[in-house]
C-alpha cells in the first residue's frame, strides 16, 4: 500500500515536472517569437544556398559561406528541407539543415568576408624568374611544390620569414612562396570615384598623368601656362563637353592640354530599351571611364582600366554574379592573383568581370587581362548600389528572373 502510494506520487512528481518543462519551453519559444519580426540567430555550418523561394529546386539568389550568422524566421514551411525552411531577413529562404545555433546577438558575415580582411596585409608581385608555392611548412621541409608562380602573379602577404636560409613570404590563407623574384607594391589608391548631385554639372575631365603641361596653344613647342596635378578634375561647362583636336584637349580658360593625359567625361545618351529610373552601367573603352547612371543622369563616375589588348569587348550586358572575395588563378594556376574584392561578372562566357584592383595605381589606362579595374572604394560602391542585390552576410549573388541584374553596356 505504502509502495503504491509512493509511486503514485512519483508518478505526479514526474507530471508535474513535464508540465512545467514544456509550459517553460512554450515561454521560451513565445518570447523568441516576440522579439522583432526576425527574432532567430543562426549560424551557417557549411556554405548555404539563399533560394528565392522554400523549395528545394527554387533558383538560388545567393550563397553564404560557412561561418556567418544569419537573421531570420521560421516559416512553417518544410518541402525539400525536413528541418523546414527559415526565411531570411532581407529576403530569401534558406533551409535549416545547414544552420547551427549560436550565441552571438547580431548578423554578420563570414570572417573571409568581413570588409576590413585585407587591413594590414602588404601586396607583391612575381616579377621574371617566378616563384615557388608551398601549401604546408611540412611540404617545404619535403620539397613538394604546390605550384610555380609565373610573372605577373599577386600575392597579399601576411609576413615574411626565412627557413632553411630561403627567404618567404606567407599569405592570408598561410601558404608559402619564395620571395627571392617579388617586389612590394606601392599602397593601393582608395578612391577616385567623383558623385554628381542632380542639377550639378558633371566634371569634364580627369588628369591621369603627374605633372601635365597646360599650353597656350595645342603645340608642345609653344608657351607653358601652368601645370595640373594628376587626379585634377576639370570642372564641366553646360553644353559644353571636351573636344580633342589632333591629339590635343582645350579645356575652357585654361589652354590645351596632350590627349593621352586627361580622361574625358562623356556623356552617353539614354540606350534603347532603358527605363527612365533603371540603374545602368557605362563603361567608355576610348577614355576608360566608368559611369553610373539612374537613367538619363549620370550619378558617378570614376576612372578604370580595361584590356590592355583590346580584348573588353563592346556591347550590351548584365550583372550575372558577384563575388565579394576571389582568388583568380590563370594558366592552370601558375599566374595567381590573390584576394580580389568585390567582383561582378558580366560577360560570364569570357570571365571578364568589374572588380578592384590593388595591383593597378594607372587608372584612366588600359591596364587588365580584360576585366574592368577600379578603385577598391569605387568598386564596393558599384557593388553595392549594382543589382543582383547584395547584402553584408552574401559571399555570393546570383542574377534570377526576378533580379535580372545591372545592365552593363560597353562603349567602343
């Protein structure tokens, strides 16, 4: 009897403490739910498809890779994700079977994506003769050459060390290569982005070369009247854009300055098929510029550097994919250049891509194997404001039909 009754109470002692478990649990999940209208952290455990809808085969907009915590919500949803899909906060479902939970309190991005990775490291380029690539310490000690690095190679160096009597350098990812044919590069420029409020007139022009001569007549032989620094902007006239005359620019109350030394501004008239408010992309070969367009208007413009062989071909294109973080590697590997930002793929078919470029200090020239180069500044600006949207946590964006992506049109 005594027994029985015992274990009656410990049958009760047991209710009791489930009930109030799961009336716990419930508070819990009620007070998540609560807290704003995307009240989840979690964390990517592997890299994780961003799909415009909760299907499994719904187009991916996007890829976050591993390390990065996302904000969002549930949806109630679990075709193609038994785990059921979250939707994200600024749009897009991801599934919950890539997620881990996490204690941070805020969203932010992978650590390889994170805005200031670069901070602190020093570039070098291979120069004649090349260098050798080791992946480990180990495969030093052992003579296993990853990769030769061909001339014209970029690295981002982290430090530089000797072993064995060799000279090194270590990169960001902590591999290793022979230090022996680089040189260190000057600091990259920043930005040479110049913005137009609407009713201001855009500038006319960008001095590109140090030091140039400004001449009162178009002849080199004749009276020097002053000098311009290089990265001068020479203010826009209304109506009145910058002529060139036998390899020679008169630039308004001032004289004339040589043709190969000054980027002009020109401007480019609405394209056919181009909405009145759309965003678009003009990309002048002839002075290598850039321009950002809403429209007829033109709101930045900054000067880049394409194909050194002509090879950035003209026409009409879109933003297909952005990559925040790449390392490009030509010729089976053997020319590599490292920790490229902020790249967006327009002509996916020949690779060729808008991205900064901390190797390149001659923007206005032609420079590149025959992407577009700009200023890192410069070039986050473009993509941030460019379509396919991006936002801070995307290591990846993809165009899809309802972000068709950054019209891009290339100017002979």
């Amino acid at each position: 009897m005594v027994f029985r009754t015992n274990a009656h109470l410990s049958i009760l002692s047991f209710s009791t403490a489930a009930v109030v478990l799961m009336a716990s649990s419930m508070i819990h999940a009620q007070a998540e739910d609560a807290v704003g209208e995307f009240p989840i952290l979690r964390r990517t455990a592997e890299m994780t498809p961003v799909r415009v809808g909760a299907r499994r085969y719904s187009a991916v907009q996007a890829r976050v890779y591993r390390g990065a915590i996302l904000r969002l919500k549930k949806t109630g949803m679990a075709r193609g994700c038994p785990k059921g899909w979250l939707e994200r906060e600024g749009g897009g479902y991801v599934c919950a079977a890539n997620l881990k939970k996490t204690d941070e309190t805020e969203p932010r991005p992978t650590a390889r994506d994170l805005p200031g990775i670069l901070d602190g490291l020093e570039a070098w380029k291979v120069i004649r003769g090349g260098s050798r690539f080791f992946k480990r310490v180990k495969d030093i000690d052992r003579r296993h050459l990853y990769r030769f690095l061909m001339k014209g190679s970029y690295l981002m160096i982290r430090e530089s060390l000797t072993r064995y009597g060799t000279d090194y350098h270590r990169n960001r990812e902590g591999w290793w290569a022979t230090s022996g044919n680089t040189v260190k590069l000057d600091p990259p420029i920043m930005s040479l982005g110049i913005e137009t409020t609407e009713g201001e007139i855009p500038p006319a022009g960008v001095i590109i070369e140090d030091e140039v001569g400004v001449w009162a007549t178009p002849d080199a032989s004749g009276q020097q009247t002053s000098t311009l620094e290089r990265w001068s902007t020479i203010a826009g006239v209304a109506g009145k854009p910058l002529s060139v005359e036998d390899g020679w620019v008169e630039i308004p109350d001032k004289g004339y300055v040589e043709d190969d030394k000054i980027a002009r501004v020109r401007k480019f008239s609405l394209p056919r098929n181009v909405l009145k408010k759309e965003r678009w992309i003009a990309i002048d070969l002839k002075e290598q510029m850039l321009h950002a367009y809403v429209g007829e208007r033109l709101i930045r413009v900054v000067p880049c550097s394409t194909g050194i062989r002509n090879n950035t071909r003209p026409g009409r294109y879109r933003i297909k994919w952005k990559r925040r973080l790449q390392t490009m590697n030509l010729r089976r590997g053997h020319l590599r250049v490292e920790d490229v930002q902020y790249v967006m793929y327009y002509d996916r078919r020949r690779s060729i891509a808008i991205h900064a470029a901390f190797w390149n200090n001659d923007f206005g020239k032609r420079k590149s194997h025959g992407c577009v180069n700009l200023p890192r500044d410069d070039a986050k600006w473009i993509y941030d404001w460019s379509t396919p949207n991006s936002l801070p946590e995307d290591s990846e964006n993809f165009h899809c039909q309802t972000d068709k992506g950054t019209r891009v049109i290339v100017f002979n």
